[in-house]
C-alpha cells in the first residue's frame, strides 16, 4: 500500500532531544522504516518551521517531503492548516495514498481537512503522542489551548482509527476524548541494533567509550530528552540538591536543549540558586549510536517526566542494561516495572526521588540485577509488532 505520514510541526531528521523534536521523531523514523520493510511505499510529509534543508530528503527508504508556509514556530502553524491542507491534496504522492498515519493534533486535524476537501476520503490513523488535557491534567495547569483540546476531541471522533501505546492511554482518550473511539493499543519498540547492553551496537558503531565528562570518583546520573517543566527539570535539579545535603557525591548529566525558548536557562539558575552548578553538565544531544555509550555508562538514568505518553528514554535505557528511575506517571510503570527493571517514584516528589536514588547507588548488585531485568523487559518493545497491531486495524 501507498502510505502518506504526516508529522507537520516537526522533522523526523530532526535531532530529538533539541527544539521540538523528541520521542515523536523517533516513532515516525521507526515505524516508516518497518513499513517500508513490509513492502510498502512511504512518503513523511512535514512543515517543521525550523527546516532549512531541501525540500525533499531521501532517507533509507523512504522520502521526507518539506512543505513551505510562513509559519514562525509550532505554535504559529495551527493558523496554516488549511494552506497545508490545500497543499498535500495538490501532491500527488498525498492524493494517492491508500491511507494516512497523522502525528499530533496538528497533523491530524489537517489530515481530516483535507479529506472534507477531497472527492475521496481516505483513512485517517492518528497517533496523538501528548493529549492536551492529559498534559493539563498531570501538570494541574491549563497551558494547553483551548483550540487544541477541541481540535483533539473532533479528532477522536472523525478519525478512523487512533493509536494508544498503552492501556492508559486508550483509557484516557475514551474518558477525555470520545467514549465512543475506535482505538488500538499498539506498544512503541526499541532499536534493538543500536540499544544493547554490551560494548559494540550491531550496526558496528563503537559503544564503548567513556562518558564525555564524567569524573573518575562522583556517581553519575543520566537524564535525556528537552529541558522541560514537564519533563521534570526542575524535579532533578531539587532532587540533587536534596542528595548533596546528605553528603552523596553525585553529579547530573543533561543530555538535551530547550525548545526554542528559554528553558535552559531557567534551568541553569535554578541549579545556581541551589547551589547545585558544580554538579550539573548540560550537554546537546547526541545521535542513538552515541547516546547508548551513556546510557550504559550511567550509574542511574532517570526519568523524572510530570507526563508522558510512553517512555522512550526509559525504555532505550533498559535496553541498554540501565537502571532507570521514573515518574511513576503515563506510560512510565509498563516500561519500568518497580522494583523489578527500576524504581518508581510519585510524580513531582524530589524527596522521594532522592530516596530513591540514594538507595540504588548505595547497592550496587541491585542495581546490576535490575539493568539485567530491564533488558529482558524491553525485548518486548518491538517495532514490528507496533506497526503490524496497527496494520491489522485498518
């Protein structure tokens, strides 16, 4: 089958972890590749306003089509959608395909525009990735716009199918979106190449360096992904100042960059009003067959999101033969199981955070036990059995 994946608000040759790009970017790469695989023609349609690049972009086998409007970032192109609407049904590759994979509400809701423009409508998949009324929910804000909580709700009911990553989340869309969603619970994978737990990935890429810039005698702690409220930032930062009180040697590798505004530096007062510089590295992010080198080198990876649909970062780490320490929040307890791969703790709590903590590093063999059951878990996150769950939906 002709199949057109539309990530509009951000590139899948983005870079995760910098700007807009995340988890996101890491499904739509993956699951395009196993489509691809199977034998289908995939073409990803995006219209990141960060893009500078060509407008076209060959990658393994699938093409990556750039659409040009005036949009000046992610919050500015909802105001497009019906220019991009207008625009994918003039390209052939769009018009043609047999069905859309839509990521995000922006995608999706342009998906279904163009449709209603269209003489023939096609299917309509959506994976949501956020709700914004989960986010308002587990932040306790309303930061997310009114637009987009009726956009999604729209969404939940004209789509043809929409895509979980797990029970709970097919739960929430059903208690927040529409009772009445047509939905399949398809859990996301792991590069199993690249994230292994010994020295070399499988794509002949060494994995055995030492962390950049860890120090011989502290433990070293991993945190990856933006440097967010909701991802937990902040969490880290006051659970490390909590750990430094009770005399640990501890220090936190930041792996990840804002999203385009000032997040970063929020963060880098915040660790200098506690005190905390001297124990924090901020380093960019950095490609899988690199990041795996710290995922294995870690004392700990932790995972201190306040929401998240899945968990990519705990579920590499695991992969990796990590000890991972998450929220216990969203997606988060299917890929870590507690006590078991890792350790959970309540969402936004940096006491316990630090407790935690404080305990795996303080026993070692706990930990080695753990990042050994973690790679076991994670076998399970297969993105063949992603896309085929959902393949068998359509």
């Amino acid at each position: 089958m002709r199949v057109a994946i539309l990530s509009l608000h951000t590139s899948p040759l983005a870079q995760p972890g910098q700007g807009d790009a995340g988890g996101l970017n890491v499904y739509v790469t993956n699951t395009a590749r196993v489509l691809c695989d199977l034998g289908h023609q995939v073409t990803i349609f995006t219209a990141d306003p960060a893009w500078d690049g060509p407008g076209s972009v060959t990658r393994d086998q699938f093409e990556v089509r750039h659409l040009r409007v005036s949009a000046t970032g992610k919050d500015d192109l909802p105001q497009h959608m019906t220019e991009l609407a207008a625009q994918l049904a003039r390209t052939p590759e769009y018009r043609d395909a047999d069905w859309v994979w839509a990521h995000y509400w922006i995608s999706a809701q342009t998906a279904l525009m163009s449709n209603d423009s269209s003489a023939s409508r096609k299917p309509v998949v959506v994976s949501f990735h956020t709700i914004g009324a989960v986010k308002n929910r587990d932040t306790g804000t309303s930061l997310e716009p009114a637009q987009r909580l009726e956009a999604e709700a729209q969404i939940a009911r004209d789509a043809h199918l929409l895509v979980a990553n797990t029970p709970l989340e097919a739960r929430a869309m059903r208690e927040l979106l529409d009772p009445n969603a047509r939905i399949v619970v398809a859990q996301p994978g792991v590069n199993h190449k690249i994230f292994t737990p010994g020295e070399t990935c499988e794509t002949g890429e060494p994995g055995d360096a030492r962390l950049p810039n860890a120090p011989a005698s502290p433990h070293t702690l991993v945190c990856v992904g933006r440097m967010q409220y909701i991802k937990g930032t902040d969490i880290m930062m006051r659970a490390l100042a909590e750990l430094r009180q009770t005399g640990m040697n501890v220090r936190v590798e930041f792996l990840g960059g804002g999203s385009g505004g000032p997040d970063t530096q929020d963060f880098e007062r915040l660790a200098t009003e506690l005190g905390v510089s001297d124990g924090v590295d901020i380093t960019p992010p950095v490609p899988p067959h690199e990041l795996v080198t710290w995922y294995r080198r870690a004392d700990l990876v932790i995972v201190p999101s306040r929401s998240e649909s899945f968990g990519f970062v705990a579920a590499e780490a695991a992969a990796s033969g990590a000890c991972v320490v998450a929220s216990r929040v969203g997606g988060l307890p299917s890929v870590v199981v507690d006590g078991e791969t890792g350790v959970l703790f309540e969402p936004g709590d940096h006491v316990g955070l630090a407790r935690a903590i404080t305990e795996l590093l303080n026993d070692p063999d706990k930990r080695e036990r753990m990042g050994q059951a973690g790679v076991l878990h994670a076998q399970s996150f297969t993105w063949d059995t992603c896309v085929r769950n959902v393949l068998n939906q359509l």
